[in-house]
C-alpha cells in the first residue's frame, strides 16, 4: 500500500538578503521565485517544496529564526509531511566572485568574517558552537555532493563540488543547520550561486528547480 513511485521528500529553501557590496542578493530572487517557478516547470512527484524563506545576512541574526524554522519542520503531522518522508534543508547563498554553481560539502565551526555583517559583527577566529570545541571542527552533509555534482553537470550545469563555504555567514548558517540536521535526522545541504552578472537569472531559476528535482531522487 503506497509503495508505488518515490517516497515524499520536503525541501525547504533559505536565500539571503543583501549585504556589504551586494546590493542586490540573487539568491532572495531565486527562493522568493522557486515556488511558482516549480508549480509553471511541473513540480515531480513525490517532491513537496515547504518553506521559502529569506535570512539576513548576519550571524547572529540569522541563526534565530533560523531555529525556529527547522524546528517548524520537524513536527508536521499534516496530509503533506507523511512521517515516512524524509526532510532536506537547502540554503542558498552568493559568492560574488563565482562564475559558477558550487555544491558545498561541509561547513567549518569558524567565524572570521571578511566584512562586518548587515548587524555590524565583524568576529575573527571565533567558534561558531563552543560546546563543539575548537574552529578547526568540521561538520559534512549527509547528502551525496559527488553525485549531485556529477548530475547536474550532466545536465549541462556549471558546477562544482567545494569542500569550503569560506568563513563568513554561509558557513555560520550551514555549521548551525549541519548540526540541527544530525541531530534530529534530517538533511542540509548549501549552495553557493554567482551574481545575475556572471550567470543570468533565467538559467540560475533553472539549476535552482533542477536541484530540487535532483535532491527528491537522492536516496
């Protein structure tokens, strides 16, 4: 009984608000647009798209709501979130200097950022969780980044894997929402898109959808 076709994956989607030399965040475009564009593209079966939300690009800032939200997810007993159904995390972020897609493997228990964030905290060498020890602790996706990566490239995307999120707010956000995910069972996964200047909106709302259909398919 109900065994026939994939098994329900939620996949909840955090993008960025602007920051220091980024007026305008390409990736609080593509998470404010995915759902509609999905619902228009054909949205696979067995893929339920949850929560859409915008961070401010701050630390600190971002990481309360951020709790709350994948708090949220866990406890959904409704029609949509079958307790079979497994639950993945997608975060969204820009690197300004990128012309391409980069699959992020891990995220370091570091903060040292380049820039004060849009809440004025510019911390260096700092741990992002003390309780987990010193800044050179790193936590991996449960997901499969190689083969994400390789299908995706298949698809006539230009992407990488990284092994590095760099220190600023995407990897405070991706060490948090790593750790939540092992806690509680769940999946994270961050991806660090370019400007619209480097690949155009169009083609990055298209990676974006194919993420998402390639994420449902994972096992």
């Amino acid at each position: 009984m109900g065994s026939e076709g994939p098994p329900t994956v939620t996949i909840h989607v955090t993008g960025f608000k602007k920051f220091h030399g980024v007026s305008e965040n390409p990736t609080e475009t593509i998470v404010t647009n995915l759902k509609e564009y999905m619902k228009k593209k054909g949205i696979p079966k067995g893929l339920i798209i949850g929560s859409c939300s915008i961070l401010d690009t701050a630390g600190q800032g971002a990481v309360g709501p951020l709790y709350q939200m994948l708090q949220s997810s866990l406890g959904k007993n409704d029609s949509e979130s079958s307790n079979s159904g497994r639950v993945i995390w997608v975060h969204f972020g820009v690197n300004s200097g990128a012309t391409r897609f980069a699959i992020e493997n891990q995220a370091v228990n570091e903060a040292t950022f380049r820039c004060p964030d849009e809440m004025g905290w510019k911390p260096q060498k700092v741990a992002i969780v003390p309780a987990d020890g010193g800044i050179s602790r790193k936590r991996e996706t449960s997901l499969p980044v190689q083969e994400i990566t390789k299908t995706l490239a298949k698809m006539g995307y230009d992407v990488m894997a990284s092994d590095d999120a760099g220190r600023f707010v995407c990897n405070y956000v991706y060490y948090h929402s790593l750790r939540f995910a092992e806690q509680n069972g769940i999946a994270s996964l961050f991806v660090h898109v370019p400007l619209f200047l480097a690949i155009n909106e169009e083609t990055q709302m298209q990676f974006a959808a194919s993420l998402l259909e390639v994420l449902a398919s994972v096992n």
